[in-house]
C-alpha cells in the first residue's frame, strides 16, 4: 500500500535555495525565496519572482507575498535584489532555523506557487513535494528529515 502525501515536510536551513527559512520573532515560521518559470526557447521568455511564504508556529499556510520581474533576460537584477532584502527586513527579528510546514498551493500571475504533491506516476515511484514553479527543490520521504534534491 503506497502512502499518501505528508501533512508536513521538513526544509533544513542551508546555504543554497534554503538559506532564508527559519522563525520570525512572534513564532510564525517563513521561506523566502525565488522561483521562476524557465523560458521556453521560441515560446515563452519565462519569469522571474521573489516569494514569501508564511506559515505560522504549527506549520500551517498563512500567506504567500510574490513580486513579478519579467523574463530573466530583461530583468532589473538591482530591483530584484532590493524586492527579495526588502521582504527579509518586513519580517523583522528572524532565526534561520528548519522549518516544518504543511504543503500548499496558491495562484499569482497566471502560475501555480507552492510546495505540491506530486503523485507517483508509475508503481513503485514514491510522492514527491515540488517547490514551484521552477522545480529547483523536491523533497520525498522521509518528510522529516529536512533534505532536498535539486
């Protein structure tokens, strides 16, 4: 009997896509990050964004804040940088620390935002929790162990 998707999964503070996780000083816990949507070559310039997340002490979804900054050929990379310090300073007091989080969905700007489930699409695959879009973190089981591939 295959196992479902975790009510929550582990992110441990790192010095790669994990470097901006932690507690803020009123116990909410958060993940600030960049994803984007790669261009397509032909089709689609893609998109670059800093996101936000929010949860609160139990790990439960509270908010997501996402800025847009275009394609990442054309990108302002100064703006971008002063959007991603800017959303680290609003949360005041932080300890970067590992987080434990439930994984969530939401919808900005025509794209899918979040830690999803991804269902195993052939038997003896397992769940996987994708950070999107831009897949560059997956974690699988076991969800408390805090580790990602990229």
């Amino acid at each position: 009997m295959r196992i479902g998707p975790p009510s929550r999964l582990a992110i441990n503070h790192d010095d790669y896509h994990a470097e901006h996780v932690g507690r803020t000083a009123d116990g909410r816990q958060f993940f600030l990050t960049t994803p984007f949507e790669p261009a397509v070559r032909g089709e689609d310039d893609g998109q670059e964004f800093v996101a936000l997340y929010l949860f609160d002490a139990d790990g439960r979804f509270l908010e997501a804040r996402i800025d847009v900054f275009g394609p990442r050929a054309r990108m302002d990379r100064a703006a971008r940088r002063a959007a991603y310090d800017a959303r680290l300073k609003e949360l005041g007091e932080v300890t970067f620390t590992r987080i434990e989080v439930e994984p969530f969905a939401i919808d900005r700007f025509g794209t899918t935002f979040g830690l999803i489930p991804r269902e195993p699409e052939e038997d003896d695959d397992t769940w996987w929790v994708i950070l999107e879009p831009g897949d560059y973190m997956a974690f699988t089981e076991p969800w408390n162990s805090g580790e990602y591939d990229t």
